[in-house]
C-alpha cells in the first residue's frame, strides 16, 4: 500500500530543502518516497532521506523545486524500475491495471498548483483516478476525472520493482 505522506509534516517539512523547505518545495521528493515506501516497505526513506539525495545529487532548483529527471534516474538503489511517458491517459491506465504506481508532474494550471506540482496516482477506473496530493488532504480525498487535469500533465512515471 502506497501511503499518504505530507511535506509540510512536522517530522520533516520544515527543513530545508535547497533554499527553500520541504513543507513549500518538497513534493517531489516527497512522492517518490510515497513510491519507495509503497514498494519495498522501507520506511526510513522519508522525503527528508530523499530531499538530502536530491541535494547531493543535484536535482534540487534553485528558488525551490525538484527537476523532473530525479523522478526516474534515481532509483536503481532501491531496486526499483521507472518508465517515463508523456501525458498519455491509455498508459496511465495500462500501467494502473498492471499494479504500478505513477507520479504525475504537473505544469502550472488549474487545479493542484501554480508553480508546477508532482503528485502520486494510485488508481484509475472509467476516467476517475486516485490520488495522493503530498500537499493537500483535500485534494487527496476528492474524486477526480483525468479529463480534468489531462491539460496540466506534463509527463508520468510508471514504478515497479525491478524483476
């Protein structure tokens, strides 16, 4: 089961990440420790475990954020496989039925952020995905139709362990 980890928790939100903090710049490592802890079941992997990574590997931006390209060049360790696709609802929906877990990388829109986002989805059925915002419980517990953010999505990333 992939939890449902906050980056504005108090275990590790408000350190810094970059020159900013995990609680306001941290999503992304903060998702793909959502993916390691789902997968392996390796709990010490915390978003503060994986904002340090980001930083000494140089993935962290200045201003705050995360590049996208952390999102699957850095899991080898874990043991665990990334495949990247562009926005595509067919392979979101392929890689969900096939028991994988996804992050989406988010442009600046409507729903979820202004500055760019990552998020975790979980499930997909009909159009309606699960999600698990690192940012928001409301948005964690809304129901939403991929229709509806189809338009910020910039790239997905599909997460299996290594066979």
């Amino acid at each position: 089961t992939v939890p449902h980890l906050l980056q504005w928790d108090s275990k590790w939100g408000y350190q810094m990440y970059g020159d900013s903090t995990i609680a306001a710049s941290g999503c992304g490592p903060t998702c793909l420790s959502m993916v390691i802890v789902g997968l392996t079941g390796d709990t010490t992997i915390t978003p503060y475990v994986l904002s340090k990574y980001s930083e000494d590997m140089g993935y962290t931006i200045e201003g705050g954020g995360t590049y996208a390209n952390f999102m699957c060049e850095t899991l080898d360790e874990w043991g665990i496989e990334a495949t990247e696709s562009l926005e595509s609802e067919n392979f979101l929906q392929d890689e969900i039925a096939e028991g994988k877990v996804i992050v989406c990388n988010l442009n600046p829109g409507k729903y979820f952020t202004d500055v760019g986002h990552f998020i975790v989805i979980t499930g997909y059925e009909n159009g309606v995905i699960t999600v698990l915002d690192p940012f928001s419980i409301e948005n964690t517990e809304k129901e939403w139709n991929y229709s509806d953010i189809k338009e910020q999505v910039a790239s997905l990333y599909s997460y299996a362990l290594k066979k």
